[in-house]
C-alpha cells in the first residue's frame, strides 16, 4: 500500500477496510472453532450415553412385548369364559 499511487485518503479508507476484515474475519474465525469444539464436546457426551440409549430403548420393546403377550391372553380368556 505504501508506494502505491492513489490519495492519501482512499489509501486510508482501504487501509480502514482491510482492518476492519481483519478483526471480523478473526471473529469469525474464533467462533467457528468454538462451534467445532462444541460440536466434538457433544458428540463425545452422546457417544457416552448411547449405550444407555439403547438399554432403554430394548426395556421398552421388551416390555411392549410381554404387555402385547398379556393383552393378547386376557381376550383370548374373555373370550372362551376361562
């Protein structure tokens, strides 16, 4: 910028600009590592709980089942009368 030929006062506004980009673009830059952090800390907590995920989640299958199994045998006995 130093020995280029334009007016002192667009070289300023450019100069103005470009530190402007700079520091917003810094910014920027600082935030989305913060996401990436986040995003790394977030996944690594619903890595950990998964496997409780999923025993609960057969629990409630298993359950299911045996309350499906148990329905299914009170009609069958209301049915005959037994």
């Amino acid at each position: 910028m130093a020995g280029a030929d334009m007016p002192p006062e667009l070289k300023a506004d450019i100069v103005q600009k470009l530190e402007k980009y700079q520091t917003d673009f810094s910014a920027w830059a600082e935030g989305a590592l913060e996401v990436a952090r986040h995003g790394a800390a977030m996944s690594k907590e619903f890595h950990q709980i998964e496997p409780v995920i999923v025993k609960i989640q057969q629990s409630v299958e298993r359950r299911y089942k045996e309350a499906s199994s148990a329905e299914a045998a009170t009609r069958v006995r209301l049915k005959c009368g037994c």
